[in-house]
C-alpha cells in the first residue's frame, strides 16, 4: 500500500520539476529572447565593441563633467548587482541625515556657484541602490555644472538632457526620468 502512494507522488514531484523547472523556462526565455531581444540580454550598451554597461543599472560617476545618478546603497562598492538592497534607513535615522548631508555637500562642491535646491533623488538612494535614472528636474540641476566642465553651452546640454527624457509608460505609469549612463555616453560624443 505504502508503494502505491509513494509512486505517483515521486512521478508527480519528477514531472512537476521538469516542467515547471526546465520546461516553462526555457518557453519563457525564448519568448523573451524572440519577442525582446535587447531587454533579454540584460540592456547592455556597447561604445567601439566593448562592454560599457547596462542601461538597467546605474553607474558611479563622480567627474564634475558627467552627469551623476543617485547615490547607491550598495556595499562594498556602489551599483553592486550582486548586493542589490536599499539602505534600510528610516526617516528620523542619524546615518541617513547625514548621508544625505554628505551627498548635498559632493554636489555643492562640485558647483559652488550653484544655489538652487537639491532634488531628493540626487541625495538619496533608491530601493533597490542600483536605479539608473534620475528626474528630470534632478538631471536639469546639473546641467550649469556639466556644461561649464565641459565648456559647451547650457542650452546644448540642456537640449541633451530633454533628449534623453523618457515619459511616462503609455502615458500614464511612472514618473519623467532621464537614464543617466545613457544621456553621459551621448555627452561623451559631444564635441
């Protein structure tokens, strides 16, 4: 008796595994890979046939002459995919005030000319640390910096930046936002 119920439900954990373990896989991936190709491989940008990175996570740019994304919480190095976390710092927590304070500060010394406010996304990280993207407004607070680094006019990297500006999904879901790896690479062939 003891046999006949073993046997169908080790036949039935053997089937299950394979379908739902290699079969709907391997369905999903080749409609993924078939359907969108791009995405599938992970986004990647490639500058003269090299790996520059990929447009679905962010960079860590600090040069006064590129655009910077959000900070990363990530550790021990930022935009670590591997250790994809937010910082997991309430509101009225000391180390968050103080790294927001911190990343005001990189930015205000970056353009000590510069007073307007700092948007948030600019000071804090995201949920995730690795976000590739920042608001418009945030990417708009830096074009005067960018621009006197690089010596080009506001108005032509201000025209770079709204290039660059991806709206909302069918025009409804998610916020403005600018890729920052992208709208720099486009910068970076500027001249």
């Amino acid at each position: 008796m003891f046999a006949r119920l073993v046997r169908p439900a080790i036949l039935l954990l053997l089937a299950m595994t394979l379908l739902t373990g290699i079969v709907y896989p391997l369905v999903i991936t080749g409609i993924a890979r078939a359907a969108f190709p791009r995405q599938a491989e992970g986004s990647l940008l490639h500058r003269d046939g090299k790996l520059i990175g990929s447009s679905l996570i962010g960079q860590s740019f600090s040069d006064p002459a590129h655009f910077w994304g959000r900070p990363s919480a990530t550790t021990p190095q930022p935009y670590n995919g591997t250790a994809s976390t937010g910082s997991n710092l309430g509101p009225l927590n000391p180390a968050l005030i103080d790294a927001v304070k911190a990343n005001a500060k990189a930015l205000r010394d970056a353009d000590p000319e510069h007073r307007e406010q700092v948007p948030v996304d600019l000071v804090t990280a995201s949920a995730s640390g690795l976000d590739p993207e920042i608001s418009p407004a945030a990417a708009e607070y830096q074009v005067p910096r960018v621009a006197k680094a690089r010596g080009l006019p506001v108005e032509k990297v201000r025209a770079l930046v709204g290039a660059h500006q991806q709206g909302r999904l069918l025009g409804l879901i998610g916020e403005p936002r600018v890729n920052v790896l992208e709208l720099n690479l486009a910068l970076d062939e500027l001249k």
